[in-house]
C-alpha cells in the first residue's frame, strides 16, 4: 500500500489528511507554518450559525497530530516534485524552529521575558508579538518558535526556560530530506487581497480603514483587544461603522474579476455579531449584490435586515478625510438615486481572495496548470473536479477557487477519497 502527501494544512488539508488516515493509510501532512490550521484559526465566529470557529477547528488540529498514521511537518515547504501516479517523489525543505519540539512544553516562559515586540501576523498586525513566541494559544504542534531575523539574542529565553528546549544554533535535524508517495492533495490555500492597492480608499493612510481580517481579530474575546472595539485614532468606542464590499472582487481594473464568495456572509456575520454586543450602533454594508448562496445564508441576511442593519446598493468611488480626520463616504443608493453622505468612525473593507504566495511554485514544481486567475486549474470542473491535469495529484480548498469553510472541507473530503483510491493500488 502506498502512501499519500497532503501540502497545506488548514481545514482543507487537515479533512483530506484524517480522511485518508482514518481508512489506514499513512499520509505526511506538510505545513509551511509553525503550526496548522490556516486562516479558520484567525476566526472568530462562523456564518450562518455563529458557532466558534477554534471550537470546530482546534480538535481536528489536535486528531491530525495525534492521528499514527499522520506525520506532521511544519515550517516545511515543497522544493520539487517528481515522479509519476504511484510513485511520487516529493523534495522537501524544512526551516529550523530554534526551539526544540521534543523539549518545548509551551509553557511561554520564554516570550514572557523576551523584550522584542513586532508586527503579529495571526492578528492581522493590530496586535504585536514577541522574538520567540506561539502564534497563538492552540497552536499544533504545541511549541515556540524563535524568529532569528528580529532576536537580540539577549539570552533571556535561555535562562527562562526550564526544559532547556531553546536552541543556540540551528535545530539538528536533515533539512533538505525527500519522500516517496503514492499520490498528492494540494490544499494550499488563499491569501487575502492587499487592501493597498486599492489606493481610493486610503488603508494604511487612515487609521479607522481596516480589513475585514483586522475587524475580525479586533472584535474576538482572544485577540489582542480581548473583544473591546475601538476607534485606532482615538480609542472611543463607535458610533458607527460602514462595511464596503467586494475590494479585490469583481474588479477588472485590479485583474480581480472573480467574486470571493465570502465577503457579503462575513460582512453580515461581523454586523451582527456587534449589532447583538451594542443594538445602539449604526451600521451600513455598501454592496454591489448580497450572494447569499448557501444553506441557511438568506436567512441569515434576513436576520441582518431585521436587526436594523443598514444595506445600501452603491459602492463608492473613494473615501475622503473630513476636517476632524474621520472617514467620510460619498454614495449613490443605486436602488432610490439617493447621495448620502456618510461620516462613520470605522470602515472595514471587505477584502477577497486571491491565491496563495508561493502557489506559482508549488504548480511549477508539481507540473500543474494555474487558471486566469491564478488559482489552480480543475481536470474537469463537472466530472472530475478534485482532478488535475497529472494522475494521481489533486487539489482541494481555496487553493482552487474562493469557497468557505463547508465547502473546503467537502472538496478535502472528495480529494482524499480520490488519493486514498489510488494509494490502495500501488
């Protein structure tokens, strides 16, 4: 019997991974993060249920590590790829933690005396995190990670840690080693558009413009405002708060010319969940078309409707500074022909997919097709859509186009199906 590959290690990847595990077949799990679980693990809630998102994710995270016949690699990337169905050969380097994983308890000791503060990446930058540290507190595998480019190397870890688990030098382990497989799931995933080059509408020049991701992070009871929504200029609890669809969606001009599919139910999920905190706040979502498609999704918009949550068919041209430099938005209701004039004290652009970095070199290297819009190409999207163009390599999750969760996890499930078929014949 064979054995298979999953590359990418978020909901797509970790379904496909215990899928093809639980029916006795060995599968390596490749992650090039510190710790698994992609971009759910940033969420607070789930639409259309409001369901924790760590609580669905975490215990899969924990069974793929526990899993005997998953062996997990993080901070491990894809070099090259060759072989044929049945008998792949992945080329794999492996960047070293600085901390031992058998060692390491998690205890953040370390990160506790470390006196370097930087950008945090899992909190979208609103939050800061140390020089050695854990991405956040469910991280798998539970174990810090030293980030050599901002150490001081101020010797503080060292003596912190009790278990000796943080390291002087690089880890001693093979870098660059290979494995052979029967077949491969790409489940790589999807990076959010950078809301920069939709310079209109001034992120990063305007303190209270911000991402739907950076919303999220500064709105959930872990992050680094423990829920608390506050103004970034002043610190002053909102008044009112604008929503702007489909920034990097459905725009010729960016060569973003597929919809996202996410971004009106998240928006939605995010008005409602601070419409229940504070019924006194006004909120509007300016829209191009509410794609409620799912099940349950309607409804939900509905609910929206009827908490007085404000759509408004119009997406503006720009934002403007007003004199006291809050936000302010000129738009045409397209629906009534009405110009209002909106000052709101935060704007959260509602930012899409698009595919993730370094995908061009995982297509490269496994000698698969990307489509238009760089996602990666489906052998045939009605009757084999986990296929590519190479037996025996299928692609699963937002690596192939814009999906939410329920549907990741599907496409992970049919994909491991598939790869598992043909790790039992070879």
């Amino acid at each position: 019997m064979g054995e298979v590959a999953v590359i990418g290690a978020g909901v797509a990847g970790i379904q496909a991974a215990l899928d093809i595990a639980n029916h006795g077949v060995k599968v390596h799990l490749i992650e090039r993060e510190p710790s698994v679980g992609g971009h759910m693990s940033q969420l607070d809630k789930t639409f259309p249920t409001n369901d924790c998102s760590m609580c669905i994710l975490s215990p899969k995270m924990v069974d793929a590590q526990r899993n005997p016949n998953i062996t997990l690699y993080t901070l491990t990337e894809v070099t090259d790829v060759s072989g044929e169905l049945g008998n792949f050969e992945l080329r794999l380097t492996r960047h070293p933690r600085y901390v031992s994983e058998f060692k390491c308890n998690g205890c953040g000791d370390c990160s506790d005396v470390c006196p370097v503060e930087v950008y945090n990446k899992y909190d979208a930058g609103v939050g800061v995190r140390k020089a050695i540290y854990k991405p956040h507190p469910q991280v798998v595998p539970n174990v810090a990670i030293r980030d050599s480019e901002h150490c001081i190397d101020c010797g503080l870890c060292y003596d912190a840690c009790g278990p000796k688990a943080v390291l002087h030098n690089e880890e001693d382990f093979e870098r660059d080693f290979t494995l052979k497989v029967a077949s491969i799931v790409v489940a790589t995933g999807f990076d959010i558009f950078d809301a920069r080059k939709k310079n209109v509408y001034r992120y990063l020049k305007m303190p209270d413009v911000i991402t739907s991701l950076e919303f999220e992070r500064l709105i959930c009871a872990s992050g680094p405002t423990e829920g608390t929504l506050k103004t970034i200029s002043g610190g002053k609890n909102p008044k009112s708060i604008v929503f702007i669809q489909c920034v990097g969606s459905r725009d010729m001009r960016l060569q973003k010319p597929y919809c996202s599919c996410v971004c009106c139910m998240y928006a939605i999920k995010n008005a409602i969940l601070l419409k229940e905190k504070n019924k006194d706040i006004d909120i509007s979502i300016l829209y191009m078309d509410i794609r409620s498609y799912g099940k349950g999704y309607e409804e939900y918009y509905q609910r929206a409707k009827e908490l007085g949550i404000k759509f408004i068919r119009g997406i503006p041209g720009e934002i403007s500074e007003t004199p006291d430099k809050r936000p302010e938005i000129v738009v045409e209701n397209t629906e009534t022909s009405e110009v209002l004039a909106l000052k709101p004290d935060i704007v959260v652009l509602s930012v899409g997919m698009e595919p993730a970095k370094g995908s061009s070199d995982i297509a490269y290297a496994l000698g698969i097709p990307k489509d238009d819009s760089g996602f990666f190409s489906q052998e045939n999207m009605k009757g084999n859509p986990v296929g590519t163009v190479k037996p025996g390599i299928y692609i699963a999750g937002t690596a192939v186009s814009p999906k939410d969760i329920p549907d990741s996890v599907t496409q992970g499930e049919a994909a491991a199906m598939k790869a598992f078929t043909d790790a039992i014949k070879y």
